[in-house]
RNA sequence: UCCCCGAUAGCUCAACCGGUAGAGCGCCGGACUGUUAAUCCGUAGGUUCUUGGUUCGAAUCCAAGUCGGGGAGCCA
C-alpha cells in the first residue's frame, strides 16, 4: 500500500514501516557506502529524503541509476531525522528503480531553470519545484471558487464551448467549421482572380449550417440561467483569437462568471470583493508551504500583499472620481487622462498600485467606452459597470448591472451599431419578466498569477495557448 | 498588430575596433562529507538560429525570415 510523501511528512508517526513511489529530485552520494535521496512524488512542496546503505542488495550498481528524475519505489522505516533539515527521513530496506533517467539528457537539472526553456519543456516542468507548486495552487483555487459558490447555494450552469452567436465583439472568435479549408481556399483563389469581388462562403454547408466559433464568454447565456434558476455562475474554458503578446493574455484561458437576479451594482461589488479575499484567505491556509516558496523564490512581497488584499476593504471609487485623481496626481503619464478617455494600464497601476496601494473597484464609466449591455445611469453619460483592479495585475474582474429595460437596450444596440435582430433571444428576456441582474467574469490565470506571483500568465496553466505557439 | 531587445556548449551567459570560441553551473571521473541547490580537483562537450550579402577574413557588419522576451493596444 502506497504512502504520499505529504502524509510520511506530516501524517505517519516514525517507527512505521512505508512503501512510497515518485521521482528523484537530488541524490547527494558518499563513497563511504551510503547517500540521501530527495524523492518528491507531487503530493507536497517538500521532498522525503532517503537514506540508502549498502544493506541494500548489489548497492554500488543501483546507487548509479539512482538520478535526477528516476521514478522510484522505495520501502522502509520511517525515522526521526537526526540532521537538521527534515524532521523525519525514510531508511531504505528495499529500493527499486521503477524508470531510470539517463542524466547525460534528462533536460531539468539540480539547479533553476529560465521559465523560457521550461516552456519549451511543458512535458516535464511540473517536476519542478516552482510548476509543482503552480498545479498544488491552482487546484486549490478552483476548489476555492466551487466552495464559495456551492456554498452560498449558487448553481454551476455549463455555458456553450461551440457558438453561432458572435455575441458582445468581444474579441475575435476560433472558428469552428468542417468544411473543407483547402478546397475552398482553391475556390477563392480562382473566384477572385476571374470575378474580382470578395468569395462568399456557404455557411448553410457547414456542420451547424451557419457560422461557428469558440466562445469569447459565457455571460449572455449566463443571463438565461439567472433569469430563471437565480444565482448562478460558469466556470470554464474561454477563447480569443487576439494577436495579444503580453504577460497577461492567453487564446485560451478560464473564466468563473456568476450572475445573479435581483442583484445591484452595489451588490455585485459586494460579491465579487468578498468572493476574492474569501479565495485567497482559502489558498493561505491551505497551501502554506507553496505560497512560502513563491514568496522566497518568485516574488518576495507576496505574502504581505496576499495578507493585505485579503485583510482590507477595496478602495470604491467611480470612474469620474479616479479621472479626478489622476489629474491632480502630478503624475506624467505617456497617455493623456481626460473624461470620457479609456484607462489605460498606466493609468489603473498607478491607481491600484501607488496611489492606493490596494485593490480598487472602479465604477460608472463612461457609456461610450463600454458593452451595450451595461446598465445606462439617468445621468445619461455613464452605465452601471465595473472594474476590480489588483496591484501587479491590473484588472482582474470585470462585471457589471446588466441593462434589464427592453427598449432603453434596444436603442443601446442601434448606438453601438448591433443588429437587435441578431439578440432576439436576448431581448426576449427583457419582455418576459424582466428583472435587475448583474455578474461579473473573473480570469483564473489572473487570479493564479495574483496568488503565486509568478509574472507571466503562461506560467499559469499547465499548456499555454498564444499565438504561434500551442505545442503540447 | 505596433515599438524595443535577444538567439553562441545540456542550462545561464561572455567574447573590446571584424582576425577562426570562453566562464559558471550541469554531466562524467576522482577526493571528501549525516549530506541539505553540499564542497574541492580534473576530463569531455560548439555547423555561434536560417538564408543571402559585404570582406582577404564574419559569432561580430548589412538585409530578409523564423523563433523567444519585454512594453503597448485589446481584455479576463
């Protein structure tokens, strides 16, 4: 019967006789006839050093296969350690090597690798210390989400991966399809050079018989469900088809968007400030050890800013006040501020990071710069949105009061240049009971970026997507 | 997509004004040690990203391309 190394760590009282399996992180050998094995098998940041002794049949020739890598099965004795370092050690009785690793190629070695290179190996990066702790953090921060949710009686709604609706603009859509690519691309071909005009496809050809893609959010469906079942929220794959290159971005991320019936502006910022200290003060305690390593490894103010999100009220603020501020901050910016002007990243940094130096929730912005299906303020110039900027990320939510009166909606369609035609079903829940309502969307990538530290988003999810690169 | 930067040993990097390649780490061998990313000594290891150009001579200069990184935009 096999034993984690968390539970031999913490768990199992010494004297007991274990069997665990996993892989070799170091070996440090002595020619006198023994050597310390550090096995980590996942379970826990911390490895389990072996000892092994030439008690152990034919040592001299398996102490050589014993490397970096190896996948081994060890039994014996678990024991008080007499060296400072660990509290417990396992004397090996028998010792087996299940894989060996030739160390001449095993790519990962003893010591730090560039977080480029181990990109490039995304096949064995989690044997790492740091990717290790990545998965360890990541899972716990879903669980967190799910609990939070499932708590507080909010149903887990799956919304379409596959789309026809190339609802919200929200970027640029994967497209689906089945038809087949290289005869139409002959087909183009010819029609343009003889014809001169523009080949048109025949989607009704097409597996759903009309245009496809991958979804850019599951909000608008989300709506249905909220409409319906009450509070409600998604959790799950997103895709965007962006040529974004930065530490922020994925073509492929996650995304948790709850909606919720009856709900305010006010009451949706409620929900998502309490939503994310509740998270982070879930993973603090449960992942101490992880978190510790990312705080003296990757990013040495991390605990005291995970502390400090989770322990404070976020700053409130609408967007007219923060134009405000910034105008009076003295501050030079590359990117002019003014009423009416999107925020630039420059612009929240400064806000969530120096001026306030924590998590701030941006408000009522102007209705020019956002989606058609925000809630329009009576003053004519604002709608009902919001933005939960964190310092090192920038934003991390972003939700608002979605617009639930059937004509002001439409005509903020016809403003934004939308076909009301094309959100039928969407308008159809405006006539139909109609009912104040508001969700948000939170990145997982972002929030795993927040809680390790770690600066770039592809360092966030086990196989990153970007563009020109979706290897693995 | 735009602006910068980069690509040299398995990894991280160096190589001055253009003169034929160097270190640390890792690997391997040895020494030493209840060791902790151990330490010390030694060996081996290179088609300098690709293609073209300039030159007596190119890792180095020029052009194009590919890939990678940072910033911006878009956003989560």
């Amino acid at each position: 019967m096999r034993t984690k190394v968390a539970d031999c760590l913490k768990k199992v009282t010494p004297g007991t006789i274990v069997d665990v399996r996993g892989w070799v992180r170091t070996r440090r050998e002595s020619k006198q006839g023994f050597a310390f094995i550090e096995l980590n098998d996942g379970s826990s940041f911390a490895n389990l050093q072996i000892v092994a002794d030439k008690s152990l049949p034919d040592y001299e020739e398996l102490i050589k296969l014993v490397q970096t890598g190896a996948s081994l099965a060890v039994t014996g004795e678990l024991k008080d350690s007499p060296a400072q370092g660990q509290k417990v050690e396992l004397h090996a009785q028998t010792l087996k090597v299940l894989g060996q690793a030739d160390a001449a190629k095993y790519p990962l070695q003893k010591k730090g690798h560039s977080f480029e290179f181990l990109r490039e190996k995304a096949h064995l990066r989690p044997r790492t210390n740091t990717f290790g702790a990545m998965a360890r953090v990541r899972n716990a921060i879903c669980d967190a989400i799910h609990r939070y949710f499932q708590d507080r009686g909010f149903l887990y709604i799956h919304a379409p991966i596959i789309t026809t609706s190339d609802c919200e603009g929200a970027g640029h859509m994967f497209q689906v399809t089945t038809l087949d690519l290289a005869k139409l691309g002959q087909l183009q071909g010819s029609r343009i050079s003889e014809a001169g005009k523009p080949f048109e496809i025949d989607y009704t050809k097409d597996f759903f018989g009309k245009k496809a893609g991958l979804t850019v959010s599951g909000q608008l469906e989300g709506e249905i469900f909220a409409c319906s079942v009450g509070d409600r929220y998604t959790f799950g794959p997103t895709f965007r088809a962006e040529n974004s290159n930065t530490t922020r971005h994925l073509a492929e991320f996650w995304m948790i968007e709850p909606e919720m019936p009856f709900y305010e502006l006010e009451d949706n910022m409620a929900l998502a400030e309490d939503f994310v200290r509740s998270v982070i003060k879930n993973v603090l305690a449960r992942c101490p050890d992880d978190l510790q390593f990312f705080n003296d490894r990757i990013e040495p103010t991390l605990l005291a800013t995970l502390e400090n999100i989770s322990g404070h009220d976020f700053i409130k603020l609408t967007y007219t006040e923060a134009v405000e501020i910034l105008l009076k901050s003295g501050q030079s910016f590359e990117y002019p501020v003014g009423w009416g002007k999107d925020l630039q990243s420059e612009h929240e940094r400064f806000l969530t990071e120096k001026h306030f130096k924590q998590p701030v929730i941006l408000t009522d912005y102007p209705r020019e710069i956002k989606s058609f299906y925000m809630r329009a303020n009576d003053d004519g110039k604002t709608v009902r949105a919001m933005d939960v900027l964190v310092p090192g990320i920038g934003e991390i939510i972003g939700g608002s009061q979605r617009e639930e009166r059937h004509d002001v909606l439409i005509s903020r369609m016809q403003e934004c240049g939308l076909n009301p035609a094309d959100y039928w079903w969407y308008l159809e829940l405006r006539e139909y009971g109609t009912v104040p309502h508001s969700g948000f969307g939170l990145g997982l990538e972002r929030t795993v970026q927040m809680i390790t530290g770690m600066q770039n988003i592809r360092d966030c999810i086990p196989f990153p997507r970007t563009p020109k690169s979706a290897d693995f």
